[in-house]
C-alpha cells in the first residue's frame, strides 16, 4: 500500500485550483443511465471513486470516455441501450454511493438487482429511507442474499414522499428515479446540499421538469424521456474547505481557484472566528495566516446544509490541535466519525472522545509520527496536521485519501509543501 509521508514546518504560497465535486460527479454519472443520448460531464474529477463508478457503468454496457476538452478533463457516458441491470457487490462494495444505480435502471428499465452496499467504518448508513421511497414511486422490491431486486415493469407513479430525517443519500436517489415517473412526485424534508442543486439542475437541462431547487421540498413533474445535455461539475467544496484549512495549518497565503467561497460559507465564519484570514475574491478565496500567531480555540457542531459540514469536521479538528484554549466539536451526523483522534494524539495532540463530542485541548506544537488513515475525511485531516508538526509523518493507508482528492501531493507541493508519496510499501506496522 502507498503511503504519504510530509516533512512539517513549510509555509504555503501559491495557488490550488478545486476540482469537480466527487459528491456531484458520482451521481450525474448515475443520471447518464435516464437517457439513450450522451451526457458529457466537464470539470470531471478524475478519483478512485468515479473510476469504480465508471466501471460500473460499463457492465451496464454504457460508453464511457474520458477525455481533455477546452473546458479541461471531461466524460462522455452514453447509455444507447442497457445490455444489463445488475450490479454485483464485488463492484458495489467499493463505493457505497454506487447503490444510487438502482433508481434510475429501475426507471429506464423497469427492473434491476443491486447488491446491498455493505457496512460503513463512520457509521452504519442504513439505505431503508432509499427502499422505502422506491415503494413508494411503486416499485415491488425483494431483499435476497444480499442483493436488492426491483421490478416496475408498467413503470414507476409519482408520489408524496416525506423524509423522517434528511438524507443527502435518499433525496438524490429518489430525484433520480422520479424524473421518469408518471404523474408528480413531491419530496418533503429533502436534503439541500449544494450537489443535490448541480444533479438538479443537470437533470433539468436533460429535460427533466423540478420545482423547489435548493429548498426542503422538492416537486418533480415526470417526463417520458430525457435527452443529452452538457453540463459542468460543480467545484468540489469538501475539497476546498481541506484546502483552506490547510493553509491555516501551515500558515502561509494560498489563493483557491476555480471554486466558489459560498460553499463552505459555515467554515470560513469558524475559521475567522479562530483568527484566520479568508478573503473572497473572484473565483474563490484566498487564505492567509501569520503562524507566529496562535489561533484561538472555536467550538462547531456538525450540521445538515447550510450547517457545518460534517465532511470537514476532521480537518477542522486538526486545525484546533495547537488552537490556544479547548474547542468543542459535537457531531450529530455520523457515528463513529471521530476514529482520526486517536492518530492525531499520536502526533501530540490531546484529545478526549465521548460518544458524539469530542474536546481538543490546543497543545504550543505537534510532532511527527507515523498515523494510519481510518476513512477519507481522515486521511487528509492527518496530512493537513502534518503540515504543521515537527518531523516527519507518514500516513498510510492512502487509498481512503485517493477515494476523494485528486493530485493532492501535487497541489500542496506547488505551494511549497514537502510531501511525498511512497509507493507501494506495506503500511501494516505503523502502529
């Protein structure tokens, strides 16, 4: 397995230009498989997760092409014809957001049998509120070893569907299928995260007809048919947020390109709230931090859209590891979404978990240890804290990271940063 290793203690100059949102991207691939024209998709990121997704797609005998346009890397799907609606688990289990197939072959198709995806190491995500509103658009559904098997041969009817709590997963799976239903769906309590208004707005540039964009109720007219269409990936604010924390470890000025600074609105206020500078500017933001000046200790709470996001809770965590004071960080989203404390305590910092909150007390300094990588979010929260440590750290189990930042080591070594990739070393004795 590859590892990363930094050397701490470089500021960061420069410039990071965002990619397209691996959280948008996974389920406009999922779209392609409404039409039989093509969908080409720019500022397509190009991660460990669309290409297990691409794969995916293949099966279904759909075209995948990547490419380099004018508007930089690009894909074209073309889903002419279904040559099959079944996605087994040794492809399913890579990602769990590929179980999002299942809606739109059902709705194509009128059938599909989709492996369950699995357990998840930051929470059990259970996909019932999926199923459930999959009956609901009227689909007779089957659960048998392992694997989910629909069957709407008349096609699938609107309806009412009412979330019992928000889910980014459920809201966009069941957009999905509903585009294609007869008669009018209305989605109450849906999730209004940022991606959910790209695949929206995708959608309804393939003709599909969606009322309520960016709100909790959502209002879906169905369509017999969608066309192609052309359509930019939205910038990645996951990515961005990771990036500007960064830059306040470190210290430095980074300017973030190619991105948008309303995205991670909730972040910025915490981090110049801690003492960090974050300025808009045309196409982003730029960050800037003296790190002769200690930050000063911020409490958050994970939040559904516009919350703060529970994606940047772990980066955001390492930024309070030497915060002058103790910060407060409850998460209300996932389980088991604090497993990256233990290795930043490898690295110095004292930090002490109790079920859904966890208290960092600011330590003057980190240093460098080897740390392993438990997820995605994770895995860069322990390269953003070994920007700052003394020493060297190296990170393993890289492959999380991979899932979710594309030519990280790149984009940090281009300001100045001293990372590396090891490749191909076993990492089973970091601990």
């Amino acid at each position: 397995m590859d590892r990363i290793a930094i050397q701490g203690g470089a500021q960061l100059f420069g410039e990071i230009p965002i990619s397209g949102a691996k959280n948008s991207a996974i389920k406009l691939m999922a779209a392609s498989i409404l039409t039989d024209q093509p969908l080409r998709l720019t500022n397509m990121p190009r991660l460990a997760d669309t290409k297990f997704l691409g794969q995916l797609l293949r099966q279904f005998g759909i075209g995948v092409t990547e490419s380099d346009g004018p508007d930089g890397q690009q894909t074209l799907f073309h889903a002419k014809e279904i040559a099959s609606t079944f996605a087994p688990y040794d492809l399913v289990r890579q990602m769990r957001a590929s179980f999002n197939v299942l809606g739109p072959l059902l709705a194509r198709t009128g059938h599909a049998r989709v492996s369950l995806p699995g357990g998840c190491t930051i929470g059990a995500r259970p996909v019932d509120l999926h199923i459930d509103a999959l009956s609901r658009l009227g689909a007779a559904i089957e659960l048998e070893e392992g694997y989910v098997s629909a069957h709407a041969p008349n096609g699938l009817r609107g309806a009412e569907i009412t979330f019992p709590f928000v889910s980014v997963g459920a809201t966009e799976h069941a957009l999905l299928a509903a585009v294609l239903a007869r008669g009018t769906t209305v989605l109450r309590n849906a999730a209004r995260e940022p991606e959910i208004g790209d695949l929206a707005r995708c959608l309804i540039a393939m003709g599909a007809r969606i009322e309520g964009l960016d709100t909790d109720v959502l209002t879906i007219t169905g369509v017999t048919a969608l066309n192609g269409a052309d359509w930019p990936v939205i910038p990645d604010r996951i990515e961005m947020g990771s990036y500007a924390v960064a830059a306040a470890m470190a210290g430095g000025e980074v300017r973030l390109t190619r991105a948008r600074a309303d995205l991670i609105q909730t972040l910025t206020d915490k981090m110049i709230e801690a003492g960090v500078d974050v300025l808009p500017t045309e196409d982003g933001v730029l960050v800037r931090r003296d790190p002769a000046r200690r930050l000063k200790a911020v409490n958050v709470t994970t939040e559904v859209y516009p919350g703060f996001a529970t994606d940047l809770q772990a980066q955001f965590m390492a930024l309070m590891t030497t915060a002058e004071g103790e910060s407060v960080i409850h998460e209300n989203i996932f389980e088991n979404r604090f497993m990256h404390a233990p290795e930043l305590a490898r690295l110095g910092a004292e930090i002490s978990v109790h079920a859904g909150e966890a208290r960092v007390t600011g330590v003057p300094a980190l240093r460098g240890a080897p740390v392993m990588a438990t997820d995605l979010r994770a895995s860069v929260s322990l390269v953003i804290a070994g920007l700052a440590a003394e020493g060297e750290t190296t990170v393993g189990r890289v492959y999380h990271l991979d899932r979710g930042f594309e030519r990280l080591e790149e984009k940090l070594g281009a300001c100045g940063a001293q990372i590396r990739r090891i490749h191909g070393e076993d990492d089973s004795d970091v601990h």
